[in-house]
C-alpha cells in the first residue's frame, strides 16, 4: 500500500479559537516572526471586533511589515478599521514610576535586588494599560528566543519584588517610612507608594498570569525555518514553554521550497533535499502540532498588499506553480540567505563565546 500524504497544516485553528485573548509569535532571530505575527493580526482583524498587534522587540519592524510608523501608543493600521499596532520597548526604564530621586534610589535599590523587576515592571504597566484598552484578541510580535521566555517569567519575578519589599516594610518598620521622609520623599513617594503601585499591579500580574496558563485564552506560535539550528532552538522553546505551562501546538516552518517536477536548478535541488531532511523530523518530533509550511518568495514580504497576499498560505496548504524567471529569482534569495545565516551563526557563536569568558 502507498503512504497516503498527511493532511497539511493550516492556522485556520488560531482563527477558529474565539476565546484566544492572547497569541505570542516567537522564534529565532530573522526566521519570519514580525512576518507571521503582522499576518495573523490581519486575518484576525477580519474575525473579531478588534485586534492589536504589539511588537516587544527593540529591534523593532512592525513599521517595516506595515510601511508604517507606530509608537508606544496603538495606532490604526491604514486600510484597516479595527486592527491597531504598536511598538514598546521592554527595556526602558520606569518612567513613569517618580520624578522623584530619591524614589529612583529606592527604584535601583529593588532593581538590584531582583533581577529583572525593572523590565517585568514597564511589561506588566503595558499589559496593565492594554488589558483595560478592551481588544478581543492580542497578537506579540516577540523578540528572539531568550528574551521573550524572560518576559514570560515575568509574574515570578513581580512576586519576588513584591515579598521584598514586604519583608523590608517588616524588618524596619516605621525606619523605613522615617527614612524616606529624611531623603526627601514626602508620603506620595514613599515605601506606601511603592508597595501600592506593586500590590496595584499585582493583581494585574495575577490575573495575565492566570490567562496566559489558560490554553482557552493563550497560545504560542512557533516560527521557524528547516534548518539544524533552527529545529534545536524551536524544540528548546517548546520544552520552555512546557515549563511556564504556555500552550503552543502550532509551528510555522517557513522559507521552504516547494518540489517542482519543474525546477531543474541544481542549487534549489539539493537545497530541497537539505530542507526535506529537517522537515520529516519536524513532523516526527511535532505529529500532535499543526504544521503550516510557507513557501519562500523571491521577494521580501512587506506593505499591507504583500501581507495579504501572503496571507493565503496561512488558510490553505501551498500548490507551487514555478515559472523559470521564478527559479532564477529563488536562487538568488537562496544565496542570500544562506550568507545571512552564515553571518548569523557566526554573531551567535561570537555572543556564546564572549559569554562563556565572562
Ligand atoms: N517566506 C518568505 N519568503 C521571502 N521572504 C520572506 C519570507 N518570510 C519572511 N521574509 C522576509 O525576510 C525578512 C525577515 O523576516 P521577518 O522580519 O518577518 O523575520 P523576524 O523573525 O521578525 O526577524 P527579526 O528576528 O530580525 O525580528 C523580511 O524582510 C521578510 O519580508
Ligand atoms: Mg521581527
């Protein structure tokens, strides 16, 4: 008996799942993440009442994918009447927290205690803003890997802040509050001000931290592409999110070329046969994800039209059709980004090594 082909994947699942609040796109750096995630919001926009799309990578180019420049503030995408994007950064510093010194001092003081609580503080103000903002579906554009699992920790590290400052209220008593007095902060910016505004976005943190461990509201989309390094660092993402309890049962693998009885190109050949080894062991390490393969254009995909266009293969599993100008210009992105990716593994071999000295 002949292997019957196993049905293709699509992410229809994400459109079907009207209880989804919020969808992460995450995956290594240049695979397709800002790609995807600009064309989920798309299709989401046309199934629910509103959509946002936030981007949590400094390096951010939602601007590219759209053509458009966004902010920290949400921003009606042009063409659209219900999809809104913005850009936060997950790194800048708290602001908005006091203008006063000697707050700051007692900012730092905490910041130096906990690891991470200044970055969990201005991720957990932006969800605390966009939770009240009322959208029905909320898709991230994340950054690379690392970053994004560390924003995802982001509640225990809130807690931990939290429990310290408790126990410094505790330990010292009314010489903490007569100590922020005697540096100039009047009760406004006090250890009451600092423990309100923790206890405030504690309940925020609670409750996000609630939804995001709800496969009903929350999932994760894996990106990636057929490559070695790219199937080792999906699958340490998947085990990731296992841990923090995230769901994720899609994996996008992107930039594929599709076998055409067509294409004689020797480079594309064995270019598909490398792909072809990464994709079987995709399917046999992922059997109970959806699996959505995109093919790779000659072309980059940006502006709404390209988004829309591209977004087809999201809905349905891909039928090439390849004309010999095509071959030729799929060659050509080929070797572009393999010596993209060259460069790219030698940065993170550079960024191992340096860090291995440290
Ligand atoms: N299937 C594809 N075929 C051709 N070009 C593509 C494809 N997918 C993405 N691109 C292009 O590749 C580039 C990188 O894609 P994208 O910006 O979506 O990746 P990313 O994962 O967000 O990268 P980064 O980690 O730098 O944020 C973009 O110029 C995009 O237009
Ligand atoms: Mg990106």
């Amino acid at each position: 008996m002949e292997d019957q082909p196993l049905p293709e994947g699509t992410l229809q699942n994400i459109l079907e799942q009207e209880t989804l609040k919020w969808v992460f796109v995450g995956g290594k750096g240049g695979v397709g993440k800002t790609t995807c995630s600009s064309i989920l919001s798309i299709l989401l926009a046309s199934v629910r009442s509103s959509v946002l799309i936030i981007s949590t990578d400094p390096a951010h180019n939602l601007s590219d994918a759209f053509q458009q420049r966004f902010t920290k503030t949400p921003t009606l995408v042009n063409g659209f009447s219900n999809l809104y994007a913005m850009e936060v950064d997950p790194t800048v510093e708290h602001e908005d927290m006091s203008s006063s010194d000697g707050m700051d001092n007692l900012f730092n003081e905490l910041a130096g205690a906990i690891p991470g609580i200044d970055e969990a503080m201005s991720f957990a103000e932006m969800l605390k803003l966009v939770q009240t903002m009322d959208y029905s579906v909320i898709v991230f554009d994340t950054a690379p890997t690392g970053h994004t699992l560390r924003l995802l920790q982001f509640p225990s590290v809130l807690e931990k802040g939290l429990a310290k400052v408790m126990s410094l209220k505790n330990k010292f008593g009314g010489l903490f509050s007569q100590m922020t007095r005697m540096f100039g902060m009047g009760d406004d910016f006090g250890e009451d001000a600092i423990l309100g505004k923790l206890e405030g976005m504690k309940d925020v943190i609670e409750q996000v931290n609630m939804q995001f461990k709800d496969p009903d509201m929350t999932t994760f989309v894996c990106v990636c592409i057929p490559e070695f390094l790219s199937l080792y660092e999906t699958e340490r993402l998947v085990q990731e999110l296992t841990k923090f309890e995230i769901d994720t049962h899609n994996i996008i693998i992107n930039q594929v070329i599709f076998d055409d009885e067509d294409v004689e190109s020797k480079l594309l050949k064995a270019r598909m046969k490398m792909q072809q080894k990464y994709l079987d062991q995709f399917y046999m390490l992922y059997d109970d994800f959806n699996i959505t393969k995109l093919p790779l254009l000659p072309q980059e995909v940006t502006g709404v039209e390209a988004l829309r266009s591209f977004s087809r293969h999201f809905k349905t599993p891909y039928e090439s059709i390849c004309s010999k100008d095509q071959v030729e210009r799929l060659e050509n992105r080929v070797t572009a980004l393999q010596q993209q990716l060259k460069e790219a593994e030698e940065e993170l071999e550079r960024v191992k090594t340096g860090k291995n000295k440290d």
